[in-house]
C-alpha cells in the first residue's frame, strides 16, 4: 500500500488506542466472535435439516428452500445494511442482529410446521447479514494498515466457527431432546452477538491524517479513477464477475447445504459425514487465509482461475470416490472442493477493489455479492429439485461443470479501462 494514510509515518495503533482507551485488536476480536457464532446457519445446516425433516414428517426436498431464503435474505441485506451502518455506527444494528440470529435458531425448537422454518431461517439470515457486514467493516475502519490480515480473520471466523457447533449438533441429532439443542444454540448466538455488540464502536471522525468527515483512507492499490456502484454496472467485467461468483457458489453451497446427506446417501458412515461436515469448516475458514494471502503476492485473476476450476475438480473427485464407496477419497474430495471455494470470499472483494477502486468498494461487492443469491438458488432448491430428477452423483457433477465454466469467466477476465 502507498497511501500516505496507510504509510508506516502513521501509528494507527497509537492512535486507536487514544480514541478506545483499549487496543484496537478488542474490536477485531468481538467481531470475530460474532462471526463464529452466526456460522452455524450457513456451515450446520446439512446436519439439522434431517432431523427438522423427520420432526415435521417431511421429505427432505421440502426443506431446500430454506437455505435457499438464507442465502438469499442473507446477501441482500448487506446492501442496505451496510449504508446505514455507515452512518449510524455498528451497535444498534448489531443489537437487532443478535435478536434475529439468536431467535431464529431459539425459534427452530419450537417449530410445528413447514413456514415456520422459512420466516425464522430468513429472519435469522437477516441477522447474519448484519452480523457479516458490520464485522468486516470493523476491520476496514479500524486497521487501514492491516486490511487483508484482519478481513481474513473475520471471514475465517465464519468458516470456521461452526467446528465447534458441528459434533455437539452431530451427537443429539438421534437424542429426544434434540430440541433442546437448538435452544442452548440459539441463546449461545443471540447473547454472545449482544455482548460484542456493546464492545463495538467506529473511530472518531478525525482520527485518520486529512480526514474529517468520517471516511476512510483511500488505499492507492490500483490507478486511475474509483467507480460508483451505477458505474460498475455498465461495465462487462462486472456481469462477468457477478455469473463466475454465482456458478463458483452454487458448487461450493451445494457441497455445504447437502454434504451429510450426499454422504448418507452412498452408505458412507456417520462418524465420517459428521467429519466431513467438521472439516468443510475448518479447512474453509484456513483456506481463505492462505489463497488470499497468495494473491496479494501473486496475480488475483489468476488465483480466482485455478480456484475455481479446483474447485470443479475437488467435486468431481467427491461424486467418483463416493460412488465406489471410499471413505477416505470423499473426504479428499470435501477438502480440495472447500478449500479452494471458500477463498472466493477473500477473492473477490479484492477484485472489485482492484477493478473499481475503494472508494466505493462496499457498496461494489455488494453487488457482486448478489451472485450468491443465485448460487445459494441453484445449490439448493434447485440441486434439491435435480436430485429427485436424476440423483446425487449427476446433480453434483453439474456443480463441478459450472465451478470450471467459472474459471474460464476468469480466463478471459481483464480490468476495465480507467481513462
């Protein structure tokens, strides 16, 4: 970085600590915090959905659209939630937060028909959408210096949260008091999101060197103009993009939504579908870590490219294993798949900011984001839909086919001209 905001003449470390009273890192770590604890609705899905299904004397099917409504209530949120946190600062939004993360799982223990899952999950989506977006924010507003380390620590969290929810979900879900599972998890998320909501708070306005009206450093990493988000629009990268962020996902969410079923369904055991499931977070939340610390160093096109047709590959290593009953080959599989998948959310916000400047890259990635909406679509409803049509191996391998369409978006992939 080449600012002089973020040139080392400035201690911002220093200058954090004045405004807190505390080191800045106190904020770093409330957000991660959150982050872990709101995981759970995206990464633990795969393994309550059954249990809700038998409990409500359901087929599974039924039950597709409700990571769909998350996916989808969860991205669209961030747009407008981002604008208003911006202006409002983090704690009140992330008070509202808590309430509907931890409700909505609080809520599941009750749950006696079918739309009642269906508003609580997308109640709670909202929450994790808050939760997403003012966690990441934090990072940006608080460590101009420090960007990438401390947005990948954020989005690690999320990844990798779940780990720690996965075995204790995993070893009640034949119990009677499953229930109360869901209980203690959502008193767990709503009261843990409200205490780190109250430890949250943006830097004073002019706590950055020139800056008195609240923004922040405009990091020099890229030339030439900063777009605004009706800009972006009208150019074809974005549209490019947006199609490679939403197929790249529909492997990955699919994978996430489906892996302790897809593994029941091949006779693959139970000890290791919960590993499976375990791993997918663990190896998700490193990956993004170390795939986007590579691409700093190396070119981002590039890493997106190899990413995605990995990504492709890992899936289809996944089907051919599972189909011949190899325990072993379809945790590989889990891990390739994962671990150049989850890296798409380290990725691509930088890409959009390589490509369209900072100025505006919250409102531009949100755009982007959307594409998660459709790949949140087309791996689980839709895949659900698919599965009954001509089963788990083809439904899976279609994923894969659109993770290596992906990379080839990324192949023909160049910045926009910025004269």
């Amino acid at each position: 970085m080449s600012s002089a905001a973020e040139s080392g003449d400035v201690d911002y470390s220093a200058r954090a600590r004045e405004a807190l009273g505390y080191s800045r890192w106190w904020q770093i770590a409330a957000a991660g915090v959150m982050m872990a604890l709101i995981s759970p609705y995206q990464y633990v899905w795969s393994s309550i959905e059954g249990p809700l299904a038998a409990d409500l004397d359901l087929q599974l099917s039924a039950l597709g659209l409700v990571f769909t409504l998350f996916v989808a209530f969860q991205s669209i949120s961030q747009f407008p939630v981002g604008a208003w946190r911006d202006s409002h600062g983090p704690r009140r939004i992330s008070l509202l937060a808590g309430v509907l993360a931890g409700g909505g799982y609080l809520g599941l223990a009750y749950v006696t028909e079918l739309w009642q899952v269906y508003v609580l999950y997308s109640l709670g989506a909202i929450g994790v959408g808050i939760v997403y977006t003012v966690s990441i924010n934090t990072a940006l507003k608080w460590f101009p210096d420090r960007r990438g380390l401390t947005t990948g620590i954020g989005t690690m969290a999320f990844a990798a949260g779940s780990a720690a929810f996965i075995p204790y979900v995993r070893a009640n879900t034949t119990v009677g008091g499953y229930s109360e599972v869901l209980r203690n998890m959502g008193l767990l998320i709503g009261i843990g999101i409200l205490v780190g909501a109250v430890v949250l708070r943006d830097p004073p306005t002019d706590w950055l060197p020139g800056r008195t009206d609240g923004g922040q450093a405009t990091a020099a990493a890229h030339s030439g103009r900063d777009y605004t988000w009706r800009e972006m629009l009208r150019t074809w990268q974005f549209w490019d993009l947006l199609v490679m962020f939403a197929f790249v996902n529909t492997a990955g969410l699919m994978l996430t939504a489906k892996v302790v079923s897809f593994a029941q369904e091949f006779g693959i055991g139970a000890i290791v579908a919960t590993a499976s499931a375990t791993i997918l977070a663990l190896v998700g939340g490193l990956s993004r870590v170390v795939v986007g610390g590579i691409s700093d160093r190396f070119s981002r096109r590039r890493a997106i490219l190899a990413s995605a047709i990995l990504t492709g590959v890992g899936l289809f290593a996944l089907v051919w294993f599972a189909q011949r009953g190899s325990a072993i080959g379809f945790v590989a599989g889990v891990i390739i798949t994962t671990f150049f998948w989850s890296p798409q959310f380290a990725l691509f916000p930088s890409i959009v900011g390589d490509y369209y400047g900072q100025a505006n890259s919250s409102s531009n990635y949100a755009l982007v984001y959307m594409g998660k909406v459709a790949g949140g679509t087309l791996g689980g409803v839709v895949a659900g839909f698919l599965i009954t049509i001509v089963g788990w191996s083809t439904t899976f391998l279609i994923g894969g086919g659109l993770s290596l369409l992906a990379g080839i978006g990324a192949f023909v992939l160049r910045p926009p001209n910025r004269s």
